[in-house]
C-alpha cells in the first residue's frame, strides 16, 4: 500500500502541461470539433429546418457552452486534477454518495468513447473506399445497410480505437497538443476548400437560401429548441470531465475565458463549414437536406459520384473528417485513461492499452445490432453526458466557496469574468441541463 501511495505522489509530481495557449486552444477545439459538428450538426440543422436551427442554436452555445467549458476548465485547473480529484472535495463537503458520483462522468464520456469509435471506423473505411474503389459503381444506401451492424464493420472498428490509444499513450504534449497543431488548421483548409467547391455547384444557392433565411414558423415548434439545445450542449464536449481534465494540465497563467471563447468560435466555424459543404451540395443533386444521419454516409458519397474530380474530393473530405474524429476520439478517451492514472497510480501507457482495450470491447456488441447502437447512444448523449455535466458542475457552482471559483476563472484571465460565469452557472446553466435530461426523457433523443 505504501508503495502504491508513492507511485501515485510520483505521477502527480510529473503532471504533465500543454506548452503554450496555442496549443491548449488546438486541444479544445479537437476535442470540441468531431462527428458532432459533421455528422450531427449537418443532419440536426438540415432536418430541422436550416436557419430556424441556427437562431436557438447560437444562444445556447453562448449561454451553456461558454459558461460551461469556463466553469469546467477551471476546476480542473484549481484541482490540478481530473474528475476523480473532486471525491476528495465531496468527502470534505459530506456530499451523498460523493464517493460515487465523480465516476458518473467518467462512464458517460467513456460510453460515448464506445459507440464514437463504432462510427469513427465507419469512416476511416470510407476514406479506404475511396482509395480503392471507383465509387461511381456503388449503391450507397445497399453499401452502407450491409456494412454497418455486422461483422464487417469489426476490423475498421479496431483501427480507429487502436489509433485513439496510441495517440493518448503518448501523452499531453508529444500526443493530444502535438496531434492537434497539426490536424487541425489541415482540417479548416480542406473544408474552406470544400465550402467553396460546394457553392460552385449549381443549384447550390437553394442550399444557401435554407440555411440563410429562417422560416420563422418553425421557431413557434418546441423541437426546433430542443434539438438545438442538445446540439449545442453535445457539440463543444461539454460532459463535466473531459475539458476539465485538460484543465488540470494548465498553469494560472492561461487567460480561461479568452481559450474558450476562441474555442467555441472555431467549433462553431467548423460546424457551418460542414453544414455549407453538406447542405447546398445535397440541394445541387435533388437530396433532401432531412435525410437525416445517412446524410454523412449516402447522401454525400452520391453527391461526389456525380462531380468531376468527385473521387478525390471524396478522400480529401472523409480524411478531415478522420482529423475531426481523432481529435474528439482522444479526448474522451483521456477522461478514463486519467481517471484510471490518479485512481491506480498505473503509467499512462498501461492505462491507455488496458482502458481502451475494455471499451473496444464493450462496443463490439454496437457493431452487429444497430438497434443496440442507438439505443446505447441515446442513453449516453442525452442522460448520462447532462447528468455527469449537472452533478460536478453544479457542486462547483453551489457547494465550493465562490470566492475561490470566482478567482480561479480571473487569474490569468484580461477580463474579470468570474461572478458572471457563476452566477450565470447557478441561475441559467445548471436549471437549464436540468431541462435537458427532463426533455431528454420525453422526446427521447435530443442529444
């Protein structure tokens, strides 16, 4: 036991950090940017009526997600610990059951992770398609029923969970901050590239015009709110966890608020870059821009089979596409990989191998029964994810003296934002994720 104490003093001495604010901006925009703003983001905006979307959308990435991600950065960066450090605050508190809850969090991200990887070896089998196969002589929506939900699916399954694990057992600075200074401004290029390929297309300002003129009769429907409330609270990565972990690798003098700020721009960005290659590209062919998530997968293949140069445009697109996917992958796998790290006192490339291996495991069974699949991810987005995100931010907006959380989030920070983050945190985000889980139950997915 005494043994076990020291290792655990000794990895806590060695706490990695990101080496500037550049690079920590990067990390949360990686972790920020994925299928979410591609996949998600493009289907939700198309079905739910394109502009109508975007104008609750963009209140609800100001009022939860910048309060949100400050909140949860800077707990972790005044614990200089992941998720499992607030047991010990709990225990201090006397909480119910503050033992437990902090591992409420760390299973959400992780059962995101699981069924993430499923459809992140989805596309990395596209972007191999691509590569070897003229894709003008495939059926997409035969293709993409009889490869999904079975065996097949396995092996691209194990790719795309293998790569997350060798890019989190790196570390903080050789892994995450080095993987996303590169993939991620490679990832804007090749979709402002897109934007523009997209928009040259004709019959593509029709696509334009649904996602520039709202029908304001859709703002007057209670789902058009919900789907955007969901969208915007799943997008940037918010679960409680995930980001504050990133926090705990700062140090006091990283300006907070201002990363996230230019965390939720670029995440945003990202997403109308993908919703203006996606939708005015599915108008230019005669595609319902409400084909929903085969949108990704069917809709767009399609659209490059029909475009000169559609074959390269196709690898160039599913490759960022893999950038995005890779950069959220990490993220969520390093909630489990650290928690696993403070709680055992294990190396992080143990941890890595051994976490990641028990939770490609679990998402086998996602592989063969879509049903299952959907199921599990539901579950996961739209309970678990605002229920971890509630129980630990909520203990730091109620249940930590104010005066240290309001100084955590000014230092370092140009602007003393401190009491407006928790008081917005108290008064609007913690009763608003509240009305997440409670519409979440109702409609049954939001997320």
């Amino acid at each position: 036991m005494d043994f076990l104490i020291l290792e655990v003093r000794k990895l806590k001495e060695k706490r990695e950090k990101f080496s500037n604010r550049i690079g920590f901006i990067l990390s949360c925009v990686g972790a920020a940017i994925g299928l979410g703003n591609i996949w998600l983001f493009s289907w939700k905006l198309g079905t739910f009526g394109g502009a109508a979307f975007l104008i609750p959308y963009f209140l609800f990435i100001v009022l939860f997600s910048f309060v949100g991600l400050v909140s949860e950065i800077s707990f972790g960066r005044m614990m200089k610990k992941g998720v499992m450090g607030v047991t010990e605050l709990m225990k201090e508190k006397k909480i119910p059951f503050g033992n437990y809850i902090p591992f409420i969090p760390v299973i959400s991200v992780s059962g995101i992770f699981v069924f993430y990887v499923v459809v992140f070896g989805w596309i990395i089998k596209y972007f191999f398609l691509y590569l070897t196969v003229d894709m003008k002589s495939l059926n997409y929506e035969q293709y993409f029923s009889s490869f999904v939900g079975n065996t097949s699916s396995i092996p691209w399954h194990f790719i795309a969970a293998f790569f997350s694990v060798a890019v989190i057992s790196l570390g903080v600075v050789k892994g995450i901050e080095k993987m996303n200074k590169i993939i991620m401004p490679l990832m804007f290029l090749i979709f402002i590239g897109l934007v523009f390929k997209s928009l040259s297309l004709p019959g593509a300002m029709e696509g334009v015009k649904y996602l520039m003129i709202p029908r304001w009769e859709l703002l007057a429907k209670p789902i058009t709110w919900i789907m955007a409330l969901g969208q915007a609270f799943f997008t940037v990565g918010l679960s409680g966890s995930a980001l504050l972990v990133y926090g705990s690798y700062l140090d006091k003098d990283i300006d907070i608020p201002a990363s996230v700020f230019h965390t939720c721009i670029l995440d945003t960005c990202a997403a109308l870059l993908a919703g203006f290659i996606i939708i005015p590209a599915a108008f230019a062919f005669g595609f319902s821009p409400s084909a929903g998530p085969s949108l990704l997968f069917i809709t767009i293949p399609a659209v490059f089979a029909q475009i000169p140069g559609g074959k390269i445009l196709g690898i160039i697109f599913f490759l960022s596409i893999i950038f995005a996917a890779v950069s959220s992958a990490v993220n969520q796998l390093e909630v489990p990989v650290e928690a696993a790290m403070e709680k055992f006192g294990i190396s992080r490339k143990k941890s890595s191998f051994i976490i990641g291996g028990l939770l490609f495991a679990a998402g086998l069974p996602l592989d063969v029964n879509m049903n299952l699949f959907g199921k599990f991810a539901d579950f996961m987005s739209v309970f678990m994810i605002p229920l971890g995100a509630v129980l630990i931010l909520g203990f730091y907006f109620f249940g930590i003296d104010n005066k240290k959380t309001v100084f955590e989030i000014n230092t370092g920070s140009s602007y003393n934002l401190g009491s407006f983050i928790i008081n917005t945190g108290k008064y609007i985000f913690t009763p608003g994720v509240i009305i997440i889980l409670i519409l979440g139950l109702v409609y049954g997915s939001i997320g």
